[in-house]
C-alpha cells in the first residue's frame, strides 16, 4: 500500500511505474512469507490458502494499476 501511495505521489510516469512494479513484487515476497509461515505452523492451511486468495487478488489489481497506467503513458 505505501509503494503505490508513493508511486501515485510522483510526478514523472516512469517513477510512478518503478513504485507501481515493487508494489506487485512484494506479492511474491508476501506468498513466499507465507510458506514459511505455514511450515513455521504459524498459521493453518485453510488461513494459507485464504492468504494466498488475497495476494492473488491484490496482485490482479496492482497489475490492472500498472496497465491502466501504462495506456494513460503510452496514449496518443
């Protein structure tokens, strides 16, 4: 959430992007925390299978972010 606060902050498109882009990538170090929460028994596998749910779902939107930007950038 604060990488895109940031990146909607920023004046510059490509800065927007670069914010944007590490916005989608913590989604992969947030699913990857998640494994090791799970073989750590911090949390079930139904709480796993919830987070990875949402971390799918957050990802779709920062890269529905990302694109929608992109075409805004790339607009004749």
């Amino acid at each position: 959430m604060t990488n895109i606060a940031e990146g909607f902050e920023r004046v510059h498109a490509a800065e927007k992007m670069q914010f944007y882009n590490v916005a989608r990538a913590s989604c992969g170090e947030v699913r990857s925390l998640s494994y090791i929460m799970l073989d750590a028994s911090y949390i079930t596998d139904n709480e796993h299978k919830t987070l990875l749910d949402l971390v799918a779902q957050t990802g779709r939107l920062v890269s529905g972010l990302i694109r929608s930007t992109r075409a805004r950038i790339e607009k004749p």
